[in-house]
C-alpha cells in the first residue's frame, strides 16, 4: 500500500486513540448509583461528577478534533511531485 494516499500518519491515530481513551475515562468518572423515589442520593451532585468528568470528557474531545485536523507531515514529496501534481 502506498502511504502517500493515506490521510493520516501514525501519529494522527495515536492522538485520536489517546483522546478516545480521555473520553471514556470522563464517562466512567461521570457514571455511579442514582438517586430513586424511595432514597436520595446527594453523590449525584459530586464535584467529580458536575466538574471533573465533563472538563476531562471536553478535554478528550479537543484531543480528538487536533487528531483529525493535524496535517501529516510529509517528507518525501519533492518539488518535481509537486510541479508534477499541479500541473495535472
């Protein structure tokens, strides 16, 4: 397989991989027991579940979105690829 004709370099997929892993780790933060109509439960207002969970899950996002929109760099192309490539 040529690599030129990929869209994205490794490095682009180990930022979405890490960014995917921030999103889960902010959701299993935001997860935990409910409150019921026979008992309340106060945890649900905690600050790692209003605060901590969402900025770490808002975090991940970003990290995803850098992922997608960072250009590989390519190190082969020549100027001759590139006159070739615009002449066409």
């Amino acid at each position: 397989m040529n690599k030129r004709n990929l869209a994205f370099d490794r490095t682009n997929y180990l930022l979405l991989a890490l960014g995917m892993a921030i999103v889960i780790i902010g959701f299993i933060l935001m997860s935990g027991s409910g409150s019921d109509l026979e008992a309340y439960n106060a945890d649900i207002f905690s600050t790692r579940r209003i605060t901590i969970a969402p900025i770490t899950c808002l975090f991940g996002f970003v990290f995803m979105i850098y992922g997608v929109m960072r250009k590989p760099k390519n190190t082969e192309t020549t100027a001759n690829e590139t006159e070739e490539g615009c002449a066409q």
